[in-house]
C-alpha cells in the first residue's frame, strides 16, 4: 500500500481500522498510530457540514455490512486538525478468515462542489474498474496477510495461502522450499478444479539442486532473481540441469500456458523457496500488475515463512532439552514398565510435564509424575528443578511420599523459580505372592488409573492434597492399594485427558474405558494405543505417561 497516489485504510469485522497507508494519513492528517483501532465510522465517516451519520444513512457502511464492493463521492472524512476532506470512495470486502471479513477502503480527495451523480460522470468507467481492481488486490494481500499469521506451522500457512490465491488469480499453484542445507523440496502442486483444491502428490517431493549457472527462470529465482513470468516455452530447449527436467514435467502435466515465479524471501534477503503461480483453464496471461501482486504475496509468505521455521527450530530445541531431561527407567526383571513423552500436537506448548523412576537406597522403586505450571522452555527448566530436588529428598531420608513432597512445598519457594506444580509421587513397596503394594502421595494432580487383569478399573483417588505452591499449611496424607498380578497402574498428565470442548470427567471416562479394553496388551503397546486412542485431538498440551504393570510368576519383562 505505501507506493499507491489513493488513501488506503483497512478496518476488521468491528470497523476497527487495523492499517492505513502513507498517502491516506497524509490525506487525513492523522498519523497511523492515531488511527488504528479506532471505529472507521465514529472517526472518520461525516456527512454535509461535518453531521456523523446514523450507520444506516452511510452509504460506505452499508456496503461494508452487506459485503459488496461500492464506490461513490457523497462524503467527508473528518481530518486530524477538525477540518472535513470531500472523498471519492471505494470499498471492497476481504476475507479475514472463514467466518469474517473486513473491508479495504481507497479514498482520494474531490471538488466539494460536487455531488454523487456528478462523481459518477467524472470517473470514467475504466477508472472504477481500475479502482475496482486495486481494492479486489488488497483484499487479497490483506487476507493472505490474515492467513499466513495464523498459524505458525509451515506447511499449514503454505496450505492456506495456496487455497487463497486459486482459482481468485491463478488455476495452479506450486510452492518449492529450500532447507539449511541447500536442497529443494516441491512442497505443493495444487489446481483448483470443480470447486475444491486438488494436490497433484506425484509432482510432490525432493527436486533436483539448484544448478549454480542454469538460466532457466525457475533456477534464476532459488538463487536470488526477482520474480519472473515464465512457461512451456522456455524449457522447450535442452535443458540444462535436472531441475530444468522437472519443470518441463510440470508444464506438460498441468497444461499451464502462462506463469509467475517469485522468491520467498526472508527477512534479511536468503531465498526460502518460491511461489509458482499459472494459468490453464484461465486464458488470459499474467500482466504486470499481477507480477507485482505475487510478488507481493510472495514477499509476505517468506516472512511467514521465516518467522515459523524460527519458531519451530527453537520448538525443536525445547522439545530435544526436555526429552534429555527425562530419565531412562530402571532395570528390573522383577516389573514391566513402559513410558512415553509426546510433545503438544502443533509444537506449541512444551515444557511443563514429566515423569520419574529410580530406585531408593533400599531398594524401592520410586514413580512420579508431574506438571510445571507452564508450556515453554521456563518450564522445562523449572520441571528440570522439580525433578531433582524431588529425587535428592527421597534419596536422602527413608519416609513415607507425603513427608517427602510436604518438604518439598517448603522448598519450593526458596530454592526453586517454579511458582506452582502438581505431582503424583509413590513408593512400590514388596515384593509379595499376592503383588505388590502401591503408596502414594497426591498434590493436585489427576489421579493415577488402576486397571485390573480382568479389565475392571478404578481411579486411585485417596492420598489427594493441594497443588504445589499453595503453602496452605495442611498436612498431606497417603495412600495404599494392593496391586495384584497382572494388574496395570497408569501414571499420566493432564494433556491425556483435558479438552476444551468436553469435561475433565469425559476424558478420565474415555481413558477408563480405553485401559479396560487394553488391559492384555504388552505394556509399550498397552502404552501407545492408549495415548492414541484418548488423547484429545484439540488440547494442545504435552503427555507424559508411566505404565507399570505387575507380571506374574515367571513372566519375563516386556
């Protein structure tokens, strides 16, 4: 918008003006800062003689309320120092997602003599229509700014822009990255047809690298060229490199007469991959306004892109440190055990939640599970504190898990930076020839799932205080179950159950009902089908999950 000679303001589905360009603050005398999240109506939308008109009478409004694309003159906005500007209007709706829309407004300044009907005979019908035009883009890049933002998973803000941009100004789309190391991969090829989008998967996949001296116009752009038509005709030569092969394919595939390709780019100038849009079933070629539009719409993806790859390679690091941070389990032939740490679905929460098992001095083995207040690399680093303090406690005196966790509330403020936990510890005491007895200790955190070898099942709800942190002074307590042969207790977070759209107790019924039914499988398979089975599709938390299961006489360790 900062190269335009019209005023431009962008407002969201509430009339909040969310951008305006250079030339329209110049034309309203009011600076962006001064205008953004204002109501476009309230601020600046006045009749004659400067009246602020019921939003019924604004002809502007109610094209923005009905979605429609109108254009008149009949209007003043109010200017910064009080003073009415008469405007030749436009308005266009744009997408902000599925659900809403906003408006882009372009507005230049008029003789005040005149009125709507004059208006209408001083712009030439091919003016309009190129006003027309220009909103129609910037609705585009304003709804490709939207959908590239939303998300901060790669291919899934690829996937949206590529849905967005066909067929409104292209039949096909083709995005290829480029990795840290150099190599190309054609992430997309997508053609709109019969309404929906189609993924043409066996032009998909690793391409061949980037010749350093080819000058075919794809190549040219991966190594830093800006963007370019191109099309069949140019790799109707021998080509030159196997990237040359590549893209004779997907013309001769696609059947695209004319195309775009332009870089994306990331913030300080490398090429991330780039943007191929084309034409088949459209007949006309690409002009130079719409070079100039993809390039634009490329020039957003590769910020976007930029800023996810950031995004997940510091996820990546969280989640590598915290997968470090939790501990192989004991080996002992006497128990089957088995656990798992799934980070959040979309890579956005890690950090919080763990599990533990070690041996004490006198041969007990110890089971915890826990969870930081938190989902970020503070609160790995804080679990990371909890786990150790919690391991040194119990090594360091022989008591029952109530007198160990209530010592470490007490440390928890002066020694530790973590604020708030909750934490399931216990002690597996035994051996007997009935099984095994289960002592534990509860501090806010959902209760461990006893499941029986027959497939009966209970929640080990005794033993349950408040959360870590609290510092309520009230005595914690224990609790005991007998666990028999071929019984299974499942330690777990709350991420396995929790779901914004159904209660807490849905999710412990749901996991109730899916141990039962697992009750006979070996216990790492016991483990996954488990997480996968209750593991809610729309909570993005991390699980951390510990399967103990006593075997009978003779069973070997699984």
């Amino acid at each position: 918008m900062a190269g335009l000679n019209v005023g431009v303001y962008l407002t969201n589905d509430r009339e909040q003006i969310i951008a305006v360009n250079p030339r329209g603050e110049e034309l309203l005398g009011r600076s962006a800062s001064a205008v953004i999240g204002h109501n476009a109506h309230d601020l600046l939308h006045r009749g004659a003689g400067g009246v602020l008109l019921p939003r019924a009478q604004c002809r502007l409004m109610r094209a923005f309320l009905q979605g429609q694309t109108t254009y008149g003159g009949n209007k003043w906005f109010l200017r910064g120092d009080g003073t009415l500007l008469p405007v030749v209007w436009l308005t266009s709706p744009y997408r902000i997602d599925e659900e809403t829309t906003g408006a882009a407004v372009l507005f230049h300044s008029r003789d005040p003599y005149d009125d709507d009907s004059v208006v209408a005979e001083l712009a030439p019908t091919d003016h309009v229509t190129e006003l027309a035009v220009l909103a129609d883009s910037l609705s585009l890049l304003a709804e490709a700014a939207s959908a590239l933002t939303s998300t901060l998973q790669v291919r899934e803000a690829l996937w949206r822009l590529v849905r967005l941009v066909t067929p409104r100004l292209a039949d096909w789309a083709v995005v290829d990255l480029v990795n840290e190391a150099g190599e190309v991969d054609r992430a997309f090829v997508v053609h709109h047809e019969d309404g929906r989008h189609v993924r043409l998967e066996e032009l998909q996949g690793p391409m061949p690298p980037i010749p350093e001296t080819s000058v075919m116009p794809l190549s040219r752009v991966l190594r830093g060229a800006p963007s370019t038509r191109l099309g069949p005709q140019d790799y109707r030569r021998p080509p030159d490199a196997g990237m040359a092969v590549a893209q004779r394919e997907l013309f001769a595939r696609t059947r695209m007469h004319s195309a775009v390709a332009a870089p994306l780019r990331g913030p300080r100038g490398s090429v991330l991959g780039a943007l191929t849009l084309g034409r088949a079933d459209q007949l006309h070629d690409f002009d130079s306004t719409e070079l100039a539009l993809v390039d634009d719409l490329a020039r957003q993806a590769g910020l976007a892109l930029d800023n996810a790859r950031l995004y997940e390679r510091q996820q990546r690091v969280a989640e590598t440190m915290q997968r470090y941070l939790l501990p192989p389990l004991p080996r002992t032939t006497s128990l089957q055990m088995a656990v798992r740490y799934r980070p959040a679905p979309h890579a956005s929460h890690v950090g919080g939640d763990w599990y533990d098992a070690f041996e004490l001095p006198d041969g007990t083995l110890a089971l915890v599970v826990g969870d930081v207040v938190g989902h970020d690399l503070q609160a790995a680093a804080h679990m990371a504190q909890l786990r150790n303090m919690l391991r040194a406690l119990a090594w360091d005196r022989d008591e029952p898990p109530s007198g160990i966790v209530e010592r470490l509330d007490q440390a928890l403020g002066p020694i530790s930076e973590a604020s708030m936990a909750t934490v399931v510890f216990a002690r597996l005491e035994g051996p007997g020839a009935e099984g095994r007895l289960l002592r534990w200790t509860n501090a806010g955190h959902p209760p461990p799932l006893l499941v029986l070898g027959d497939g009966r099942t209970r929640f080990l709800e005794e033993g349950h205080g408040l959360l870590l942190g609290t510092d309520t002074g009230l005595p914690r307590t224990d609790a005991t179950a007998e666990l028999p042969v071929s019984s299974t207790v499942v330690f777990y977070t709350d991420g396995l159950i929790e779901s914004p759209r159904h209660s807490v107790d849905a999710g412990m019924a749901r996991l109730r009902r899916h141990a039962a039914a697992l009750a006979r499988h070996g216990v790492d398979d016991f483990c996954d089908r488990l997480i996968e089975r209750v593991r809610p599709d729309d909570n993005d938390d991390d699980v951390a999950v510990i399967v103990l299961r006593i075997p009978a006489p003779g069973t070997p360790p699984r």
